[in-house]
C-alpha cells in the first residue's frame, strides 16, 4: 500500500516537472524576440553591414491605409518610405534595421522583412520567417505581409503606373490623388499589395536573375508585430486557380523503368485519363535499363493498349541492359524525345487530377521559371510524400514528409505555388532549352542527389524553381519502405553522393534562400523556431562517457523504443558555413526517441554506443562492451504533431556533444536507453546509423 502511494507520488511529480518544461520551452521564442528587441541589430543576413556613411538615410512610415504620399523638395538626406500595416506595430529595431540593410545594399531598392504575433498583451508568437524574394509565390499570395520599404526615389518611379493599376481596380474613381481618401480603409491591403507589384516590376523583379543575386531584399529577421488573429495575406492568400498556357506546347514525358510493367501500366493509363487540353500534344518516353525477358513483352503488351487520344502522339520503349543510373536513363530519353518542355517521372506514379500537365506546363512556360515540380501524396491517402525541396544542415530534405494535407501547414507551405530551391525528380519539368543549359542530369551521380543538382544548376543560372502545391499526384512508394539511413552500405552511398554533389555546388551547403535560417533544420517544418537559437550547440556541455564492460546492465532491447538520428559527424561538419575558419573539434549527434504505447514523460534517457567491424552485409559488435553519456532534451512539437496517439513526446528530442579523444577510433553504433523513473523498466535499442570517430 505505501509503495502505491509513493509510486503516485513520483508520477504526479514527474508528470508537473515535464509539464513546467514543456511550458517553458513553449515559451522560448516570446523569450528569443524579445531579448533581441532589447538589443542593436548588427548583423543580418548572417554577416555584419559594412555602412560606409557616405549617405545619411532618413525613414519616414507610412501606414498601408495612406500609401499615397507627396515628394520632399526640400530634402537633404535621401529618405526611405517603410510601409506598414494598421493592425500592429513595427519592432524595435525595425527602422534601423532597414536603414542598415539599404547602407549596405546599394543596389537594392525594394525590401520587406519577417513578422510575428501579438498573442497577447507583450508576449509574441506565431512567427512569420518568409523566403527570399520569391516572384511565384507573390503572384499566388500576398506573402510580404505586414511592412515592406523602398526608397523615395523608387517608389517616385513606381508611383505612376500604381496609380493606373488602382484605377483599373477602381481605387481612384472621382477621388484625388495623394490623400488618404484615394485609397480608402477598405482597400488600404489591397492597395498596399498593388503598391509593392508596382514596385517590384520597377525592378525588374518578376524576370530571371543574374546569377544567385535577387532583386529585392528580404530582412530575415522579425520587422512587425501583427495583431492577433491577422490574417497575415490580407485577403490574397495560396489559391488553387486554373492557369492558362501561354501559347500550345509538346511536352516529352520520360519514365525510367524496369520490372515494373504493372505499375507503369498504371501511371500511363492515369496521364491519359487526366490530360484533356486541346494546346497540349504529349508523347512517352519509357526507358528500361534490363527488365526480365518476360517483362519486356510485358511493357510491349501493355503499351500498345495505351489509345492515342487526349493529346498523346506516340509511345516509345527504349530498352538496354544496363546498371541503374537514373541521371542517364533520363538524359537518353531526354535525347531520343521531340517535345519542347520535358517532363521526368517515375513509373510509381498515378495522376489523380485534371489538368495537372496543363498547370505545371504554365509554370515551365514563364521564362524566369526553372525547373516545376508538383505535390505527391501517399495512395488513397492525404500524407504529404513531397511538398519541395529544402536545402539544410543535414542536406536536402522534403518538408512536410508524411504530415497530413488536409490541414495547411506553416503559412500555407503545402498550398498555391511557392519558389523553393528545388523539386524530386519523380515528377519534374523543365524546357528542353534550360535543361539544355544546364547539361541535363549529372552522370556522376547515379542514384541519389541527381534531381537536386539539377534544380541547384537551374538556380545559379538565374532562373526560379518552383513547387505546384496546388495540384496533387499519388506516389506508390511505400509508406513502410526502408530509409537509406538504415542500411550501411546504402549510407555509404549517400554519403558518398552527397560529396560529389557538394563538390559540383559547393556553395550550397547550408544554403537556402527560401527557407529561414530561423526554421528547424529537422524533418518537418511544424517546429517553426531554429532551435539552436535557443541553446547553441557550442553550448552544450561534454559529459563523462560511461563504460559498461558487459552490455547495458539489465536493459531489454525492444522494439517499442523508436530512435530516429538526423546527424551523427564531426562538429566541423555540423559548424560547416557558419564558424568557418574556426577548428572545432569533437562530435555531434542528435535527433529524437520515445517510447511508444507508455507516458514518456517518466522516462529519462541515456545515449549509448558500441564499436562495430564493418561487414559486406552490415556490420556486428566488436565486443559486449557498451558505452553511455546523458542527452540534452529539446522540444520537438513537430514530433509531437506527427505522434498525437501518443503520450508526452513533445520533449522527444536529444542532443549530445562528445569531446575528442574520449573514444577509440573506429565505427561506432548508435542506440537510445530509456529509464522508467516511476519503476525498474530499462528498454534498450539500436538502429544502424553509425558514428564514424577518427
């Protein structure tokens, strides 16, 4: 009886210390912003403003329900205009932020910035951390949101045709110009959004590039705060509206192949049951790099019950015995087709929605617009297979994976059309000019990274890459299939591609002008600060490495006890872009783990390690011999979003520092301990993830 009560006693007082903790953390990014608030911004943009103070800079803001305003003649300093939302309040910093942004920016004419929350009174919340400038996304939304700025001298310019456009709109019917009146409260968002069109076609800003520069600016750091529940898009928020063909196009679509004729059967018989546009003539490119003989007759039976209606001319069959290398089997197909824009996809995939080529085809058309791709779900389901590229720490990643499209998430990331740095090779078109440009798909990299070399190629020639998250296809990979991650030798082979397509863009680790630095860097967006920001990881502390000669003592392996690893390297490497110059040593690791089916609030865990011999087929322990080291904790809503049938896992996360020398070089696998603080449990398990100690 008096063990019960005491029992009670330690899951009660367990269950408020985890809770208090989540609270916290909950609260961190109010705590973030406004220390940064308190404090002068020297550096945005990660690096530091050189402000020469050869031009003083004056600001004047204006409010979006006045954006009509008369030049200075008298003016000796050249003045900036910031235009801002009635529903909040400009930041701190806000005005002298933008001052600095233009001192150092001299070619930049046009800016606008990030924004949160007033949840209530002082505190903050819901931040906004937008791209870069992104001109398909600004057609499809209003994502500039609360403040934006330009120089006097530019908005002078822009002023003329603004006015014509609200006239078009109906403005400034029978009302003068320059007053408050022209405008009106009503249409003061709107003409806030036409002002800015305005002004980013003064400059030049909705055409290609010159290089990897953008023409408008973008502060990544919180400029306003909105009131709460703002609609952030003021009105023009992702839609899914029918887009129109700037001219008739052919369009080749090539689908490399083998031993799958069932499925392609499928995905053929889905292109033509989707596509009905009269300007779109199409024809397929199915290449096999060595099916069974059986399925080659197969893919020829099948083919030929594929009619010649809805627009498709021809189907070729391209057959050669061969190793995989998707990058070739795409550049022969790309070779041996006619069609103006070429589309890339994989067999497994099903359309599912009319007009799908027709709104991808009105992308590639746009001559600023590189490489297009689409939205995959998962069959019969709404799970987000792919949403768009996004370029981090740990690589390129899909955003969104396996999190449900019904809702939409982090300001309409899985809606409209949105600029990112690069789309899957499993539905992916492009014109036959710009791949040309670019040299097609790189050879050199046969199975992985492939797809995104080529978006990051398109990217440094100028052009804008872009994601249809307003149309949808099924991709029939599988829900359960095994990531590279857990196969050593298939992580060899990412590792290993992974470096040449570094080597090929070396100035794309860790770099990714549409995605926040501010955003987590895991696999999900739903975690909306970085939350490094909150405690770095050179803050971390090393622990004493506990060695256990014999195993983990009384720990069960078990299965219920899920470990997932997004990075296990050096510190260098993690660090990489962002201490350079800076010797860093020792080793990172971090990543997520519960315990499924109980309340992970009354587990505390222990990182552990054991040294493995590498095997053609895997790898096995050197010895019993298992080393351990406490974790740091961190909140993890995105795991918690993705587990809602589970208990307590907002605090999912771990992070461990492991100083040099305190391990023997050598390969070393990674597992998790779990230690139930109300009771004897101890749950032990490993995944094949290695860490790599020289």
């Amino acid at each position: 009886m008096l063990k019960e009560v005491a029992k009670k006693i330690l899951i009660t007082k367990r269950k408020k210390a985890y809770q208090s903790k989540v609270n916290d953390m909950k609260n961190a990014y109010n705590i973030w912003e406004h220390k940064r608030e308190k404090r002068p911004m020297t550096v945005i943009g990660g690096s530091a403003y050189e402000v020469t103070g050869r031009i003083q800079l004056v600001t004047e803001v204006v409010s979006y329900t006045d954006v009509w305003r008369e030049a200075d003649p008298t003016a000796t300093a050249e003045k900036i205009l910031i235009f801002v939302s009635p529903k909040g309040k400009l930041a701190g910093h806000a005005e002298e932020n933008i001052r600095n942004y233009f001192q150092a920016h001299p070619e930049i004419n046009v800016l606008y910035g990030d924004e949160d929350e007033m949840v209530s009174k002082g505190k903050y919340g819901h931040p906004y951390f937008k791209p870069d400038w992104s001109p398909d996304t600004y057609l499809n939304a209003f994502y500039i949101g609360s403040v934006f700025a330009c120089r006097a001298n530019t908005y002078e310019a822009a002023s003329k045709e603004y006015e014509n456009a609200l006239r078009m709109l109906g403005g400034t019917s029978g009302v003068k110009k320059n007053t408050p009146e022209a405008v009106g409260k009503e249409a003061s968002m709107l003409s806030a959004d036409v002002l800015f069109c305005m002004l980013a076609i003064e400059e030049r800003a909705f055409g290609k590039r010159k290089g990897t520069e953008f023409p408008i600016g973008h502060i990544d750091e919180i400029l306003f705060h909105r009131n709460p529940d703002t609609d952030v898009f003021y009105g023009r928020s992702f839609h899914n509206s029918r887009h129109m063909l700037m001219k008739p196009a052919t369009v080749s679509i090539i689908i490399p192949t083998k031993d799958h004729p069932d499925i392609l059967l499928q995905c053929l018989k889905s292109i033509v049951a989707t596509t009905h546009e009269k300007n779109i003539k199409y024809e397929i490119i199915v290449v096999d790099n060595g099916s069974s003989a059986y399925n080659r007759v197969r893919y020829g039976s099948y083919i030929n019950t594929i009619s010649k209606i809805n627009g498709l001319t021809n189907i070729t069959y391209l057959y050669k015995v061969e190793d995989f290398n998707f990058s070739y089997m795409c550049n022969r197909g790309a070779a041996r087709s006619g069609g103006d824009y070429l589309l890339f996809l994989n067999d497994d995939i099903e359309a599912i929605q009319d007009g799908w080529i027709r709104e991808m085809l009105s992308q590639a058309q746009l001559r600023h617009v590189g490489v297009v791709g689409a939205k995959l779900l998962y069959p019969d389901s709404d799970l987000i297979q792919h949403a768009g590229i996004t370029n981090v720490r740990l690589g390129p990643v899909h955003k969104l994976q396996r999190m449900h499209d019904q809702k939409a998430h982090y300001f309409g990331y899985n809606r409209g059309i949105h600029n990112l740095i690069g789309a899957t090779g499993a539905c992916l078109m492009i014109s036959r000019e710009k791949f040309n440009e670019v040299g097609g798909f790189p050879e050199e990299l046969p199975v992985a990274f492939n797809d995104v070399d080529l978006c990051y190629s398109v990217f440094q020639k100028g052009y804008y890459n872009v994601c249809c998250n307003h149309i949808s296809l099924y991709h029939h990979e599988s829900l359960s299939r095994g990531l590279d991650t857990l196969d050593i030798k298939k992580m060899e082979r990412l590792a290993n591609e992974y470096d040449v397509l570094m080597k090929r863009h070396p100035g794309f680790y860790n770099m990714d002008p549409f995605y926040s630095r501010y955003l987590t860097d895991d696999e999900t967006i739903s975690a909306i600060i970085h939350c490094e920001d909150f405690l770095p990881v050179l803050d971390l502390p090393y622990h004493k490495i506990k060695v256990h000669e014999q195993g983990y003592p009384e720990a069960r392996q078990d299965a219920c006890l899920r470990l997932g690893v997004e990075y296990a390297g050096t510190m260098e490497n993690w660090m990489y872009g962002i201490r350079d110059g800076e010797a860093l040593d020792g080793y990172f690791v971090k990543g997520y783990s519960f315990v499924i089916g109980s309340d992970n609030a009354f587990f505390d865990r222990r990182l552990v390690l054991r040294q493995v011999e590498r095997l053609d087929k895997g790898a096995r322990p050197v010895s019993a011999m298992v080393y351990s080291l406490p974790v740091y904790t961190w909140y993890r809503p995105d795991i918690k979003l993705r587990l809602q049938d589970q208990i307590d896992v907002d605090m999912t996360g771990f992070k461990v520092r492991i100083e040099t020398g305190k391990l023997q070089p050598g390969y070393y696998q990674i597992g998790m301990v779990a230690l139930d603080q109300t009771g004897s449990l101890k749950l032990i398990n490993w995944v094949p993830n290695l860490l790599k100690v020289k």
